[in-house]
C-alpha cells in the first residue's frame, strides 16, 4: 500500500539496532496501534525471511 506509515516504520525498523516499543499501560493488553504494528511486522518478516534473517 502506497502511503501507509507502516511501511515505512517496518523500512527504519529493519536498518535499525534493536526496537523499543514504550506505550501507557493498557489493561490486559496493548494497544490497536502497537498490536497492528507487531502482526503487520510479523507478516513482513514471514515472508521476507531471507532478508530478515541475522545470523547470532
């Protein structure tokens, strides 16, 4: 999708060090925006495994 800030948060994420991910605490949950982010971001990384795989 075209203008989606995912896509380009995902971009930054996959040239950065390390993710931190701070939000208010949200009762027995996080919240819409952090969950959509981290499955929108699981479903790029599935299916990119080569280029998001590091070798530890």
């Amino acid at each position: 999708m075209q203008g989606d800030v995912i896509n380009d948060i995902i971009e930054k994420a996959a040239h950065a060090d390390g993710i931190l991910l701070g939000l208010r605490a949200y009762f027995a949950d996080v919240t819409p925006e952090i969950k959509a982010f981290i499955e929108r971001a699981g479903m790029v990384a599935s299916a990119n495994v080569e280029k998001y795989t590091t070798l530890c």
